[in-house]
C-alpha cells in the first residue's frame, strides 16, 4: 500500500513539472521569446522518487539576449541602450 501512495507522490511530481514547463513556455511567448528546446528532463522523471526537472534546453544567441532582455528589470539602463 505504501507503493502505491509514492507512485501517486512520483505521478504528481511529473504532472506538476508538466504544469510548470507549461506556464514557463506561455510566459515567454507572451514576452516574445520561445526556448525550441524547453521540456521535462527525461532522465530526472523516471524511477519511484524522480526530481521532475524542467529542462530549458539550448537556444541561439539571438533567443538568449530575447531572453535577458525580458528578465531585465524595467528601468536598468542597458536594456534602454545606454549602459556600457
């Protein structure tokens, strides 16, 4: 009985990092920026305790300064073109 309620715990952690890549890859489309890798690191998701990782995967430099250029706060000053 013991099984079945970690295989339930290891099931819902691997729905969860779903949810979650899920609402990184809606975020960053709605910034204008798409990660062609971002999914769920298959190795981490298997067995009877898995981590569950989310895998953000490669991107080209393009996507990578799109990606900072988002994460920057509003006000810093190189995102505006007038740091060094």
């Amino acid at each position: 009985m013991a099984t079945a309620g970690r295989q339930q715990t290891a099931t819902d952690k691997v729905r969860d990092a779903e949810r979650a890549r899920d609402e990184l890859r809606n975020a960053l489309k709605a910034a204008g920026v798409k990660l062609p890798s971002l999914g769920l690191d298959v190795a981490s998701c298997s067995g009877s305790d898995p981590l569950a990782l989310i895998d953000l995967g490669r991107c080209n430099v393009a996507t990578a300064r799109a990606l900072a250029a988002v994460l920057r706060p509003t006000g810093d000053a190189r995102r505006q073109g007038a740091g060094a």
